[in-house]
C-alpha cells in the first residue's frame, strides 16, 4: 500500500512537472523581447483631450545578426489591450472593421538591428472616443503558421499610460461641432453629411488654433470619400480636401500618410493612373506600397 501510494505521488509530481514545461514552451513572450525581435510602442503625450486622436507608433525590431522576414506590425497582426482605471473598458463602443486576407508570403525583409514601425489612431477602434478617465495600454503582435515565410509567434509590447481629460472654453466648443459631425460619419447617415460638413466648417472657420481644426479637415475628405445623400462618393472632392490637409498639415503622423493613401486610391478608382503612381511614390517604403506600385506596372525604387 505504502509503495503504491508513493508511485502515484511521483506520477503525479512528473504529470505537473511536465504540465510546467508546456506552459513555459507555449507562454507568449512577455515584456516585448525574444531572442530575435522587439516590439515596443510609444504614444506622443500622456494627456488628451476628449475625441482627441491618439496615435500609438508601434515599433519591431530585428534584434538579431541576420536578416529577417517578418510582418509589419499593422493592424492585421496587432491587437490593442486597453485598461480603463477609471471604468469598464467593455462599456465603451467599439467600432469593428471586417479586413481582406493577406497572402501567405506576406513579409518585408528587415537587415540586423533594422526596424519596422506603423502608426495607428486609437480611436480607429473605439469609435465614438474615450470616456474622461486613466488608461494604460499594451499592444499584442501575433503572426501565425499561416504566414510561412514570416518569423512566427507572440509577443506583448511594454505598457502606456494616459489620461483623456475635458476640453474647457473655445475647445470645449470646438469639441462639441467635432462630436457630432464625427458621430454622423460613425454612423454612415449619409443623409446627414452634409450637416456634418457644415460643423467641420465651422470648426475651420471659428476656432483655427482649435486642437479639432486640422482633424476636421482631414474628416471634410473622409465625408466626400463616403457615400453622400444622392448615392454616390465623391472622389474628386474628397482628393480636394486631402490635399488641401497635406499642405497644411504635411508631417502629422498617421494622419498625413493616410491622407496620401487615400488620394492615391482615388485617383486609382477614377482611372487617373498617372497620378495614382506619383501618389503612392511618395509613401515610406512598405509591403503595401510595392504592391500598389507593381499593380500599377511600376517598380517602387
């Protein structure tokens, strides 16, 4: 009896050894490090305010001696845990995109101690913007066996925190025309953009040094990008208020690449393929562009 008691101790010591050493072995990476790569992100401030754009850089790094294949870190391999001090971060509305599938070669080639980043706008996720309130905030960056060329497996990048606080006097103004002309574009009340471009106006005309005015130029272009009143988008208009954004506002991250992004597209879409070229010419070097670039029967050096 004692012999028998003392075999199943030792089985069951292995059994949870063994459980142990599967856990270590399948653990995602924490803390944004592996043998080959880190993953880091940063944001521009620790204060915002309310409907304010938060634009999260997201930064991998081959920190190896050789060269690498792996994905960039944008929205298809990256997904965003939000902590809400303050609240329950479930309760905020989510606005959820349905994205293409990539190829299964998908990869960008990235030389020893070489770096990839790409921007994103947090409030691309959390539509209808973040409640005031602390937050803390860590990106999650996956890439499965589906991606064979890639370096696969997962990695946790460090925590940001920052606080969204209310807009007070002529922001607070600035800020309530803003809301709703960016609810109405939410919401995809086609009818109603017209009204939501008549606030953005007068955000632009009002109050210039508004922190919303150069976001509401960039959203006069996403307005005519979308579906207006009488069924159909404008594309002319909407490459109008892009460009009339880029000159202004040339060096904005996130925003001013999207901006030369969507032009490009536009004049893609109403055939004016010279200039859908020279438009997706002046974006970084990426994935992306060079597959734009060879679609449209150029090289992207």
């Amino acid at each position: 009896m004692g012999k028998t008691l003392q075999m199943m101790v030792r089985k069951k010591i292995v059994t949870i050894f063994a459980s142990c050493v599967i856990a270590v072995i399948w653990a995602p990476i924490l803390g944004g490090e592996n043998e080959n790569i880190s993953f880091r992100i940063s944001i521009e401030k620790n204060t915002y305010l309310e409907g304010e754009p938060i634009v999260v850089v997201k930064q991998l790094t081959n920190t190896s001696n050789k060269k690498l294949i792996v994905a960039a870190p944008d929205d298809l391999f990256t997904q965003y845990s939000l902590q809400w001090v303050d609240g329950d971060v479930k309760k905020i509305p989510r606005l959820m995109f349905v994205r293409a599938a990539l190829p299964k070669d998908y990869g960008e080639e990235v030389t020893p101690h070489g770096v990839l980043t790409s921007d994103y706008n947090l409030i691309e996720t959390y539509a209808y913007g973040l409640p005031v309130g602390n937050y803390f905030l860590r990106v999650r960056y996956f890439v499965s066996e589906r991606y064979y060329r890639c370096w696969q497996g997962e990695i946790w990048s460090n925590s940001v925190n920052f606080s969204v606080v209310s807009p007070e006097g002529e922001e607070k103004d600035a800020y309530q025309l803003y809301k709703q002309a960016r609810d109405i574009l939410n919401t995809h009340s086609t009818q109603n953009y017209p009204f939501a471009r008549k606030n953005l106006d007068k955000i632009l005309e009002k109050y210039p040094g508004s922190i919303y005015a150069k976001y509401a130029l960039f959203l006069k272009g996403i307005s005519y990008q979308r579906m207006q009143a009488d069924g159909k988008q404008d594309f002319q208009h909407a490459i109008v208020e892009f460009e009339k954004f880029l000159e202004k506002y040339p060096d904005i991250p996130y925003f001013s690449e999207q901006a030369l992004r969507y032009i490009a597209h536009e004049y893609y879409t109403l055939h004016k393929f010279g200039e859908a070229k020279s438009t997706f010419q002046k974006l970084p070097d990426s994935y992306y562009k060079q597959k734009w670039l060879k679609k449209l029967g150029v090289s992207s050096k």
